[in-house]
C-alpha cells in the first residue's frame, strides 16, 4: 500500500504536538475520574480541566470561565448559532452568515431557517473577502447575529473581522466568528484593542499586520484544537460573559451548566498545551508558514496555475490554486499515490470529492472550481518537502 | 478495479492483485439520491454509502489504495437525462447500458489514464481474448446463467483493448467462495438488479418528476384505431405490458406500441407483439462493420434468449436486423446485442 510520505493538509487536520501528547498520557489510566466528582482521582482531572481552560482562555485574551469545552469546531459553530436561536424562540429573528462559512455554520443556517427564523447569506468578493459594506447591508433591526469566519479554510483569506465586530457592535447585533483556521497562525483578541480595554498584559493585538486591530469585541468565537496540533474530537466555544444564549447539549451540570456531557480530559489536557505552543510560538511558527508558502507560490508562478485570492491578505498556512485544464480530482489522487497529501474541496459521506462552495461563491465556474488544489502547511512541513512537491506537480503536469 | 462493494468485483481485484499487477481500487459515485441520512435504502444496495464502504474495506484487506469518483455529472448527463428523455419519446431506454458504455468504461478509461493506469477491470462476467493480431474478443461468459457479455455489448476496440474482466472466466458459486476464503465480508450480500437511481422501482414516478408531460391522461385505440380506453400517463406503460390496462376484452391485450407525440397507447393480441425483425441506431462495432447477409443472433434484453437472424444492412451509425421466425422483445429504447456465436459483434437502440 502507498504511504503518505509528505502532508501538505493540515488545514484538514494536524499531527498531534509530542508535547501534547505527553499532557494527555496521564489522564488515560492514572487519573481516570470523572471530573465532577468530589473523590481524589476526579479532583485532579477537574485541575487539568481548569488548567487547560486557562491556556486556550490565554490564546485569544478570554477571561478563563468564557471558554466552553465542546467536541470540535463543528459542535461550537452549530451551538453558536442554534444556542442564540434558542435563546430567542419567543420573537424569532434574523441570522446573518457569509456564504464562505464552514458547512457547519451553513448548514446550521439552514436549520434556523426551518425553525422560523429568517437567514441572509452574505456574498464575498471576488477576492474572496466579505465586504463589511455586505453586512451592513443586511443588517435589519429584527437582526441577533453575524457569523463571519476570521481564515477561509479553502483559499485562506482572512476576513474583516475587526470591522464587522464593529458594525455589529454599534447595532447591538452579536457577532460569531469561527476561527478555526486562524487560531495559532495570527494573534486573536476577543476584546479587540479599544483605549483602556485590553484584558490582557501585552494588550490586545487584534489580527497581525496588515489588518488594524479590531476596535470591537467579540461575542462568541470557534476554536479547535486538531488544527494547532492537538487533538480530535475537542474543541471550544468563546462565550462573553452576560451573553444571551442556551445550551444545545442539556442533561448535566458540566461546563457551569452551559454543556452538558462528560468532559474529555485526555483531549482537553492536550488541547491546552497545543494553545499553548500556539501563542507562545505564534511569530516563528507563521513566519516559517510564510516561508514555505511563498517558495510554493514562487514555484507555481513557473507553471500554468492560477492563485486563489492572491490579492487578498492571507493565513500564512494556506495556498489555493487552479491548475489550468486539470481534473484537480485526479491530480490530488495521483499525489496520494506518489506520496503527497493535499486537500481538494470537502468530501461527501462515500468520500468522493464534492467541487467547492467557497470558490462557486466567488464567481469561479464549475470547471474552474473543478480545478483546485489547497496545499495546507503545518510547523512540521521544510522547504525541500516543497521543492519535491513541484517536482512531482511538474512531472504530473507533463504526463499529459 | 471498479469495486462496488460486491462479491463480483471484490474478488476480480483480489485476483488482480494475486496476478502481480499494482491495482488501485475505485468506487465511481454517480448518483447523490435524496438528502435524508437516515433513510432505510441508504444502508444496502448499489451506488450507497454503505456500498462505498464495503468496497474501501475490500480494498484495506487486499492492501491496494482506494478512491471514490466523483462521476455525477456525467452520469446526470449521459445517464439519468437519457433515460427521462427516452421514456418521454415513447422509449423503454436501458440505463445500464448506456451507463456502462458512457460511464464504466468511457469516462473511466478517461480518469485511470489521469492516473497512468494501463488497464481498466470490472467484475463482469464475460470474457476479453486477445488474438495473435492484437485485436480483443468480448464473448460470453462461461457462467451462462451470469453472462453479462450484453451490458458490455457497445463497447469497441478502443475500451476492449484496455478492459481486464478477471471473473469472466468462472462461475457465480466458485467467485462466492473465493471471496468466503479470502474472508471477505461481502460474500454472501444479494446480487443488485434494480436501476440503481430510481428508488423502489419507482420509473413512473422518477420519470413524471422530471417530464410531467408524462403523467397526462390520453386515449388508449386498438390496432385499428378505434379508441377502447383511457390511460393515465404514459410514464406507466411499456411495450409488452399486460397489467393496468383496465381494458375488458374477450382476448387478453398488450401494449403494442407508445405513441409519445399523440400522447396515445396501442394495445393489440399476444400475436401483435411478435416482429420480423427491427432496426437500431447509435450501432457500435467491435471489429468491423459486418455485411449484409450474414447470420448472427441478436438478444434484446439482459438474461434472455438470443433469437437467430440475419443482417439486413449494416453501417456505422445503426443496423437492420431480420429475425429466422417472428420474435417478440422488440422494445424500442432497449439495447440489441448481435453475437456471432458467443462473440459479441455490435450492439444498438431499437428504434
């Protein structure tokens, strides 16, 4: 059977960080308990629990108690959504998502559509960035929330978060953001950098250059942990504090009664160490990204291949491109059989490969949308790894 | 390897890769069905997710790479559309055929050489001999009850050549306990028969969803031209039909003819159903064009009896065919497979 030699992506999914598996070891067997119990064992699995809650708090400048363990983005992204739904059954009222959101959002959407509530899908540009003029034109006074993505997974373009959150705060609107991709590749503060605000020491930063900080916070914010090299299965949901919402898992007092279930230790554990790596060696780790990122992009240039949102200011890790008159379907399976892994759109439940939304949303045909490859980098990846990736394209290319 | 998940082709693949070739198993998803996860029929048959992971789990035990195609839109167009617009002019078309000729081996053919593939393999049973000259045989398999030599009847040199049919050559009880030995799972799943996208062998509904012209009400008349009845859509009847004429006659009547344009069914005796012969378009050829005159048999339907005739004409665009003694199974839509023996010639759509 052929192996994958090289992982190109990781915006899918990373390896998990040695370090973090070390943090989850103990939790498997030594101390096993239930964390809401009172006896010894689940008294220090309820220390890790809070530990941990402490690092990821720290990742995105939140206070310790807003972050709300779930089991993965998706969970968080449709609990975002369906909790303020909840939280309003009484009036109903307006949701507004971008058409570049993760199917968890989208398809979230449209479940409050069937609840009665009334959706707008706001269109990104050609360069597949979400205007904050599109919100603002949506926006409607019946309004409760926005959800816009901070990365695109697919093309990494980052968002106008910081002037959204803006728009949304002067309207007394919510704002979700799902910063599933973003997370550990650029500096993120919930409470943006309003004079005087900033929780934490150094200050809010906001998104890195060369988007201004944000000048409005945040209300509720996705983050998993599988992307910064934790594990699966764990993520977290950003609540403010005095936010109106319900929870969407009921039957247990867990999480302050705002999540009920049985908290995943091990995977909690490991997550708050991967938060850790990821703020602490957030400037190298991006920088090497970049790195790897521009040779690849550099290397393309020499062949028929166009860039997705070259123009639009990126996530380091993240590279989209179509290559001219090739099935990107075949092109990714010949990689996998040459050893190479790279992301082509997202996969139906049999696995086939379904062409992108995000791409059919920024007015690419199908045939184009038909032709893209994602190359997702991770701290692991090296620049020979690259260089033998546009040996391989090359010589893939040439077979025909 | 095309690998559906079944015994057939779990056990061509396992003897492929037993034969030293470096084989990658595919499954191609051609149809995406309904939206509900939940429903009963997405948990068994043909073209499933269930199916997809039978296959994946196939291919894990033989230790070969394993993919699922994306082919829906060119089943859509060359499949699903055919069949609703076949239906409407009054046909009975065959889907399977044209989606083993456009899908299985075309569109495959194409993507296994975007994998450098040299060969593509099902798990059909029929054979492929190559001769001396370089030129490729499709004949019958030698399982007589499993022959499926008429599904692959329209293919042509150009697929031929590069087709692998590793079970062509054994019989259905001998395939089921390799796969038993091999220890796979799928040994004793039920053969699929129904066309795989129309669910519940629902066509009338299928085919009124997408032509409702189909669902209109219309005159029934005899092979006189004497109206003796309604019926309520022509999506509901084909050629030979008996049931659901709510006819009253001293002698049991058939669907004659559909009569699309004229929205009009013609009923007539068991005798009327009965043709001298036929003629067939969209004609393919595995060798050369065969002359006038010469004997062959020509099945017009999977699993049936081969009727012996002779070619009236032949070209590269259709045939005429004349039956040794009047025949019935002449469907307009269906596909004609002419054999010389247990040699496929040509196929074609009886007009």
């Amino acid at each position: 059977m052929n192996r994958t030699r090289i992982y190109f992506d990781n915006a899918a999914t990373t390896p998990l960080l040695p370090a973090a598996r070390e943090a989850m070891e103990p939790f498997w067997n030594d101390t096993f308990g239930n964390a809401s119990s009172p006896y010894a064992t689940s008294r220090a699995a309820r220390m890790a629990l809070d530990g941990a809650r402490t690092q990821v708090a720290k990742l995105i400048g939140a206070h310790a108690d807003e972050i709300v363990w779930t089991g993965g983005g998706t969970e968080s992204d449709n609990w975002a959504l369906l909790g303020v739904a909840f939280a309003n059954l009484g009036k109903r009222g307006h949701f507004i998502v971008s058409q570049i959101e993760h199917h968890a959002v989208l398809e979230s959407a449209q479940t409050l559509r069937e609840l009665g509530f009334e959706v707008d899908f706001a269109r990104p540009n050609s360069d597949g960035v979400v205007e904050p003029e599109e919100i603002a034109r949506l926006m409607r006074k019946e309004t409760l929330l926005v959800s816009l993505m901070s990365a695109n997974n697919e093309t990494g373009a980052l968002q106008n978060v910081a002037e959204v959150a803006k728009i949304c705060h002067e309207n007394g609107v919510l704002f979700h953001c799902d910063a599933t991709q973003s997370a550990g590749k650029l500096a993120l503060d919930v409470d943006g950098l309003q004079e005087g605000g900033g929780r934490r020491e150094e200050g809010g930063l906001g998104f890195s250059s060369p988007l201004p900080p944000p000048p409005s916070p945040l209300d509720l914010l996705t983050l998993s942990a599988h992307k910064i090299g934790g594990p699966k299965g764990i993520g977290a949901l950003y609540i403010r504090r005095g936010t109106k919402m319900k929870p969407l898992l009921r039957g247990g007092a867990q999480e302050r009664g705002r999540r009920a279930g049985t908290e995943n230790v091990p995977a909690i554990a490991g997550f708050g160490v991967a938060a850790t790596a990821a703020r602490c060696d957030l400037e190298s780790n991006a920088a090497h990204l970049e790195t790897l990122r521009n040779r690849l992009e550099n290397g393309l240039s020499e062949m028929e291949v166009e860039i997705i949102t070259q123009n639009a200011a990126r996530a380091p890790h993240i590279s989209s491109f179509i290559v001219q008159g090739a099935r990107a379907e075949s092109l990714a399976l010949s990689l996998d059989l040459a050893g190479f892994a790279v992301g082509t759109g997202s996969a139906c439940a049999s696995g086939a490969l379904e062409p992108s939304h995000v791409l059919a949303a920024m007015g690419y045909a199908p045939q184009q949308a038909k032709s893209a490859l994602r190359v997702s980098f991770g701290t692991q990846n090296t620049v020979e790894e690259v260089d033998e990736f546009l040996e391989t394209l090359r010589r893939l290319r040439e077979r025909r | 390897m095309a690998m559906s998940g079944g015994v057939d082709s779990s056990v061509a693949a396992a003897l492929l890769v037993e034969g030293g070739y470096e084989v990658i198993g595919v499954t191609m998803k051609l149809w995406a069905g309904e939206d509900d996860p939940f429903a009963a029929h997405r948990f068994g048959g043909c073209c499933t997710v269930g199916s997809s992971e039978d296959a994946r789990r196939v291919a894990h035990l033989l230790d070969i790479p394993y993919y699922v195609l994306n082919l829906q839109d060119e089943f859509h167009a060359r499949v699903v559309d055919d069949f609703v617009a076949g239906y409407s002019d009054g046909k009975t078309p065959n889907p399977c055929a044209r989606c083993n000729e456009w899908i299985k081996f075309r569109a495959f053919l194409e993507r296994a050489d975007e994998l450098d593939c040299h060969f593509i393999a099902t798990g059909h049973y029929a054979r492929i001999e190559r001769d001396a000259g370089g030129t490729t045989h499709l004949r019958r398999g030698n399982d007589a009850r499993k022959d499926q030599s008429y599904v692959l009847g329209m293919l042509t040199q150009h697929e031929l050549r590069r087709v692998l049919l590793p079970i062509g050559e054994m019989e259905k009880p001998l395939v089921r306990e390799r796969a038993a030995k091999l220890g796979m799972a799928v040994a004793t799943k039920p053969d699929s028969q129904e066309i795989c996208f129309v669910e519940d062998g629902d066509y009338a509904k299928f085919v009124i969803d997408r032509a409702p012209q189909m669902a209109l009400p219309g005159p029934i008349f005899d092979e006189n031209g004497v109206k003796v009845g309604n019926h309520n859509g022509l999506a509901r009847y084909t050629v030979g039909q008996r049931k659901g004429l709510g006819i009253a006659a001293a002698n049991p009547l058939f669907v004659t003819k559909i009569d699309a344009p004229n929205n009009a069914l013609i009923v007539g005796s068991r005798e009327k159903l009965a043709h001298d012969g036929f003629g067939a378009t969209r004609a393919t050829w595995t060798q050369t064009i065969p002359r006038a005159g010469q004997k062959v048999a020509a099945q017009l339907r999977a699993h049936s009896v081969a009727h012996p005739a002779q070619i009236v004409a032949a070209d590269a665009n259709g045939f005429k065919i004349q039956f040794d003694a009047p025949s019935q199974g002449v469907t307009p839509g269906q596909m004609a497979v002419l054999y010389d023996g247990d040699e496929v010639i040509g196929a074609g759509t009886i007009t």
